[in-house]
C-alpha cells in the first residue's frame, strides 16, 4: 500500500504568469484520506479520538428532525459492509447483486425506523495532530484538533452541527475506549468511513471570487486565449490551478453554488478557513488535482462498490463542500461551517 500522495505539479505556474498573485500564496495540508484503521494516537478522519475518560463526551441538545427514516450507526455500517462485499462476487448478468436475505437487511435499513426524542451522541469527523498537519495552527498548549458534529441536519442549511476541541495529547492518560454512540443518524450521508489520512503541504492561490476585479478580469482573459491550446478543465483557473478540492487545512476557500462572501466574527473579525470537509476529493473538473498514486485507480472507478474519489463517503447537499471556518482573534469565538 502507497504511504504517500503527490499532488502533479500545476500544469502553469500561474504566479509567473500573474506575479501579483505570488504574495497571495497560501500553503494549504490536503489530508488525503482513505479508508483505513487509524488508532486515537493517530491523525484520522472518521477515526477514534484521543479522548479523556473523564471528559464528558458532547451531545446534541438542540431539535432534531422527526422523520421516520432514521438510522443507527450500526446500520449504516452493516449496510455498507453488506454492499462491498457483495460488489466483490463475481456477477452474472441479470442476476441481483444482492441474496434475497440480504436484500431483506437492505429494505429493513432503508425503512428506517422513527424518533426518539433524546440528545444525541456526536461522532467524530477528523483528529489532527500538528505534528502531521503542517497547516495546523493549535493554540498555545495544544497539538490536537479533534472535529465532532452531530449527525442530523440544522437550520436552514441542514448542515450537521459542528464541535471542535482543541487539546494537549500530552496529558491525555486513561482514554475513553467505548464512547457513546447516538441512537439514529438522519443521514448516511454525515457518517464519515473510518480514513488514515496522507497530509501532504501544496501552494494555492485565492478563488477568482477573493481576487480584485481588475486581476480577475484579467486571469479570465487568459484563460479565454489559452482556452483552444489546453485541456479546459485543468488549465481553467478555477479548476486547476487556484484552490484544492478535497478535505484540506488551511489555504484559501472556494464557492461553487453559494455568493461568495468573507466570514465574519461577530467580534468584527474576518474569519480563516479551518477545515474544508468535502463531498469528493476530485470530480470531473478537477482531475488535474488526483494525486500520482490515484491516477491508475481512477480509470478502473466501477469494479467496487466504493469510488476512489469518494472514500469518506460523506456528502454535503448535493456534493459541495462544508467549510468550517475559526476567528483569528481568539479560539473562544464560535467557529462557523457554511455550506459552498
Ligand atoms: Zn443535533
Ligand atoms: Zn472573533
């Protein structure tokens, strides 16, 4: 198994072309995940915490939706483990992918089942150690980021709620090794696999959105003249040579259905992007960005029941992104996770 991604170097270097763009460089950690075994000692998403037994574990207070589609953790799992295996057998035309048994488990899982009206148990979405993510800026006294949200939908974006913690691993002794579970999910969609992560530092520049008109204006009329000489997709600016799909720390942020707009505090800050969690680490646009290791996997995409480009297998509406976004001001300040 490869250890490492490399992201291809960019086909232009853009700052040479536009050197107003070189001071607005950001280095970004693209995290890489893939489905794995990492241990709490280990930077993850999906993954276990390094968690105090004497910590309370975070709950979910707030109201929930009460349909009657919901699922357990376990059930998502259960379903998911039932897939892979059976996109693994070798198959006949017109013959079910599925036994009869299994699809019964199948059917019974997509039902649901409906509310119970208790607090629920957040899970965790990524642990990082600054050790491993270069981009990762702790607190003073912390080397730990560890990302939990609830996994139902709030307010109008129906995004899960969010929680970070920031922690010394150092004085981490007795873990928690059984942490609560919650009692449904509203959505398999907010249930990440369990990754081991590839960090992996890179440059980006800001999305055509953060740049001035007059410079916008004019990386679009590049892009106009190089249009007929090069592949669209990777040469785009937007797509290919500006700001990293996938989860990442750091760097600069992108808009795709949203107006884009900076965050602010309600300290009066702008806020930076923290973590971006993404539907996909690569989709059609964007497959400039497919790290060396990947390209081979990539052109073989339908032979199992999980895709290369989706191996946390969370999504975000209808695949965009969720960028949880931190106040430069003071760690006490609320984060903020948009929809983008
Ligand atoms: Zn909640
Ligand atoms: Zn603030």
């Amino acid at each position: 198994m490869t250890m490492t991604r490399t992201t291809p170097p960019r086909p232009v270097d853009i700052a040479a072309v536009f050197p107003e763009l070189a001071p607005l460089a950001r280095t970004t950690t693209r995290l890489h995940p893939r489905p794995g075994n990492p241990t709490s000692w280990e930077s993850s998403v999906g993954g276990p915490l390094l968690w105090p037994i004497d910590d309370p574990w975070p709950y979910c207070e707030e109201p929930h939706f009460h349909g009657e589609s919901l699922k357990t953790l376990a059930d998502v799992r259960l379903q998911r483990d039932m897939l892979t295996a059976a996109w693994k057998r070798p198959r006949q035309p017109g013959v079910n992918l599925l036994t009869p048994e299994e699809d019964a488990i199948i059917k019974r899982i997509q039902a649901g089942h409906s509310w119970t009206d208790e607090p629920i148990a957040m899970i965790p979405v990524a642990q990082l150690y600054a050790r491993d993510i270069p981009d990762l800026h702790p607190p003073p006294g912390c080397d730990l980021l560890q990302v939990l949200w609830c996994p139902f939908g709030h307010d109008d974006e129906n995004l899960p709620r969010v929680k970070l913690v920031w922690r010394s691993s150092s004085i981490v002794t007795s873990l928690l090794s059984n942490p609560p579970q919650p009692v449904a999910v509203e959505s398999e969609d907010y249930v990440p696999e369990p990754c081991v992560v590839h960090p992996e530092q890179i440059i980006e520049y800001p999305a055509l959105s953060d740049l001035d008109e007059a410079l916008r204006e004019q990386i679009k009329a590049w892009q106009e003249r190089e249009k007929p000489i090069a592949d669209v997709g990777s040469f785009a600016y937007s797509f290919g040579l500006s700001v990293a799909p996938g989860w990442k720390v750091g760097g600069w942020t992108s808009f795709s259905f949203r107006d884009a707009e900076p965050a602010i505090c309600s300290c009066g800050t702008q806020m930076q992007p923290l973590l971006r969690i993404d539907s996909t680490e690569w989709d059609g646009g964007s497959g400039s960005w497919i790290p060396i290791e990947d390209q081979a996997l990539n052109r073989n995409p339908d032979t199992s029941y999980t895709r290369p480009w989706e191996p946390v297998m969370v999504t975000i509406g209808r695949s965009y992104t969720m960028q949880i976004y931190t106040c430069p001001a003071s760690v006490d300040h609320p984060p903020v996770a948009w929809m983008q």
